[in-house]
C-alpha cells in the first residue's frame, strides 16, 4: 500500500532550472476611473464593447485572435474542448468513436517517452502516445502506435473562420464573450461601478471564463468590504455561475471558503495568526 | 551570520532590487516543485508569476519568518490550481513510469501510489505534494497554505486513509 515515504521516493526527477534573474518591475500609473452606476449588465456589455475597440466588430477581433493560435483541426474528430489562457497558449480536446486527443501549444516535451517511430512517442509499457506536431503536442490513447500514427496524419491547420466555426458549445470566443460574461453575472449582485474582467481576445472554455468572472466580482467586493460586501458574498453559495462549475471543477470551493471567511469578519478559514482574508485573497481567487 | 530572506524582502521595502536575493535563493525549488506537479513548460511560467505576485506582496510578508520558502510555494500552489487538467494527466502518465526512477519498487506499487494522489481532493493532495515533493515540515504547510497546523495534520491524516496507509501521525519535521 503507498505511504507518504514511497511517495517521496516517487517525485518526478525534474530538469535544473533555467538561469534567470531577477528584475523588479516599473512601478504602473493608472488613471482614476469614474463610473456612473448604471444596471450591471449593460455596464457589462458596454464596458466589454469598449474593450474591443470602439468601432471594431466582434468578427474582426475574433479572427485577429485566432490568427495568433496554431488553429489545427483533426480531420473527423470533433472539437469538445478549447481553452486559451493567454496569447499563444492553450488546449483542445477532440473526440471520436469514443476516444480522445488533447492537443497543446505551445509543445511541451515530457521525459521518460520512449521513441515509437518519427516523431511518436509513446509511455513505455502503455497505449499512451504523444507526437509533435509544429508548435503543438498531441497526445492520446490508442489501440496501436499505427493507430495513433493514423489520427495525426489528420492534424492540419485551418483558416481562423474554420477554426472559429469547428469550436464547440463550450468555447467562448471574443465575439460571444460580451454576452456570456452578461450571462454569468446573472444572479449575482454586483458593487457599483463593477467592470467585468478585459477581453484579451482568446477564446477561453466556459469553465475557465466562469472562474475569472466570478473571481473578479468576490474580489471586487472584498476590497470593497463593509456590511453590504458580506451580504453579497453571503449569497455565494447561490450563484448560478458558480453552480453550473462545481460540477466540473474546485475553484466554487476556494470561492465559498473566502464568502465564509468574510462572514467570519475578515479571518481566513481556521484563523492562521496575523492573516485575514484581504491579504490572501488575490492569490486564492486569482484577481 | 548570512543575511535571511526575511532581511531582504526588509530592505526590499526600499530597495526593490534586494528581492533578488530572495529570488536567487528560491527560484530553483519553486520550478522544482512546479515542474513536478505541470511539467518543465509550464513550470517557468508558474514560478516567473509566483515571483512576481511575491514581489507585488512583500510588503504583507511576516518578516518573524527567516525563511520565504513555504510563503512562495504558497504563492505556487494557488497558481497551480488553474492548471488541474494538466496536472492529472502528468499524473496519470507519471504513474505508469515512476517505477523507472526509483529502485527496489515495482511497476504496479509505483503507478498505484501516483494513482492514488491523483484522486485525492485537492485540498489533501495539496498538502500532501507540499509535504513529500517540496519537503515542507507541517508548520511550514500551515504557512504556506494559510491553514492552523492541526488543519495540516487533519487533511494529511484523510490523505493516509484515502491512500491506504496506516493512519498514524508522523512526527512534525522542524
């Protein structure tokens, strides 16, 4: 039976760091922003409008955005996931008769693969396979290297309109972003004056985007604080948003901790001496 | 005697560029323990963050602790939550390879093991990584999690059961 002394022994060797050093960052300025309060969700649309740039259309920013990705498709397989967490970063997930592929940009080398043939790899003594594929690594399992071999011959690269049409339900693009983020802050009471968090112009999976958003609003109301800021959070534990993600994931779990520790007035969960809430909250929540 | 990190996050306060020290010191054991967990790609980038969200909040470290090991991987650990998908397929693949790195071992017993953390709730395989991967004593996983000791003993102590070991404490490592 495993004990923690194996689990020890079993860390993954890892490769030395590389050589960086350290540089402090320019302190930034930042304009004092006045709003006008106004009903959340049209605040919401507005402000995510003027992210986009005033008279640029939806369509343009969306395939600007997916210009910037490696848009490769797998011929016969379908999309079920896309997540892009930042410019030039991402995962997709395909499906077919049962079986999936992820695929990753930019590519990440694993050790311990052993080589099959060209660039296939695989886990030895598994069906797990792993392939390069320009900026990209594909992996999967299959009954055979010539299987998986046969599903990376349909990895191609597409047009940003066909990679944008090939996505699934899932996927937010920048088009829908405005009107999804609308959506997620239903049922949510917001401070006055909220902004939902900028477009950057990926596309991002529904789960992921629900997180930013509902962790920019329990952030903004904790640095907002005061009675009406533990009320809102109060109601955490009914937020649609949040509801539909626990299904999926913990990060409604790390949001409900910090609700009941503000309810706590301000003590992080177990009270750890000296620290509240208001000093661990942008790591925990990701503001 | 050397100047501790705790000196150098001090004077950071007014001379941003002493960070470096805490920086040069740690830098290494941050990606370690982040490569471990998501891989060497996404390592540079959860220990680059770690830092710079370490540096943003220097002012709030409690400058009674000498040593900002556990504070920072901390720091990495909530950065590491956003990458869960691709921490448990290193996992799953890890587990059917471990045994190649350690000897005495078999296959099945090392991929069981790796299994096992990979289904435990995050807040028990937290504290477990952080304590067999990253060599934190539990006083040091309560400053880095933000957690009371007890709490640290109580999720270790589900962890052991979860992972079918006997569940006896061990004793704290200072």
């Amino acid at each position: 039976m495993p004990d923690l002394e194996l689990l020890r022994r079993l860390a993954p060797p890892v490769e030395p760091a590389p050589r960086r050093s350290f540089t402090p960052p320019r302190p930034r300025r930042r304009a004092p922003l006045v709003l006008t309060p106004i009903a959340a969700g049209v605040a919401a649309l507005a402000f995510a409008v003027a992210q986009l740039g005033g008279g640029q259309s939806f369509a343009e920013a969306a395939i600007r955005a997916a210009e910037a990705s490696p848009r490769l498709l797998v011929d016969g397989w379908d999309v079920t996931r896309v997540d892009e967490w930042d410019a030039g970063q991402g995962e997709m997930t395909f499906a077919r008769d049962g079986r999936t592929l992820e695929l990753r940009w930019p590519a990440e080398r694993d050790k311990g693969l052993e080589r099959v043939r060209g660039d296939v790899y695989r886990y030895p003594g598994s069906n797990d396979f792993t392939a390069y594929v320009g900026e990209a690594t594909v992996r999967g399992t299959a009954p055979s290297a010539d299987a998986f071999a046969e599903a990376i011959k349909r990895v191609h690269r597409v047009s940003a309109e066909e990679w944008l049409r090939a996505l699934p339900g899932s996927a937010v693009t920048p088009r829908a972003r405005a009107a999804t983020v609308a959506e997620m802050l239903r049922g949510i009471p917001l401070p006055a004056g909220f902004k939902p968090p900028a477009a950057a112009g990926e596309t991002r999976d529904r789960y992921q985007l629900g997180a930013h958003v509902a962790g920019a609003v329990a952030c903004a109301w904790i640095e907002r604080g005061g009675e009406q800021a533990r009320e809102a959070l109060a109601t955490a534990r009914s937020w649609p948003i949040l509801l539909e993600m626990n299904a999926e994931g913990d990060y409604p779990e790390v949001l409900w901790s910090y609700a009941d520790a503000v309810a706590a007035h301000g003590e992080v969960p177990g009270g750890k001496p000296g620290m509240t809430v208001e000093e661990t909250y942008r790591d925990a929540l990701g503001c | 005697m050397a100047p501790t990190d705790a000196d150098a996050i001090r004077r950071s306060l007014d001379e941003p560029a002493a960070f470096g020290a805490v920086f040069d010191r740690h830098f290494g054991a941050v990606h370690a323990f982040a490569q471990r967990r998501v891989g060497v790609t996404l390592a540079e980038e959860v220990a680059a963050e770690a830092f710079a969200r370490a540096f943003a909040a220097r002012k709030r470290y409690d400058l009674t602790q000498p040593n900002a090991l556990p504070w920072l991987l901390g720091i990495a650990t909530n950065l590491l939550r956003r990458h869960w998908r691709t921490e448990k397929r290193r996992l799953t693949a890890y587990a059917k390879v471990a045994a190649q790195h350690v000897d005495g071992v078999d296959a099945a017993t090392a991929e069981e093991a790796i299994a096992a953390v990979a289904r435990l709730p995050r807040r028990q395989r937290e504290v477990v990584l952080l304590h067999v991967w990253a060599d934190l004593s539990y006083e040091q996983i309560a400053r880095a999690l933000d957690i009371p000791v007890g709490t640290v003993r109580s999720r270790l102590h589900r962890a052991r059961g979860a992972l079918g070991t006997d569940p006896i404490l061990e004793p704290s490592r200072a």
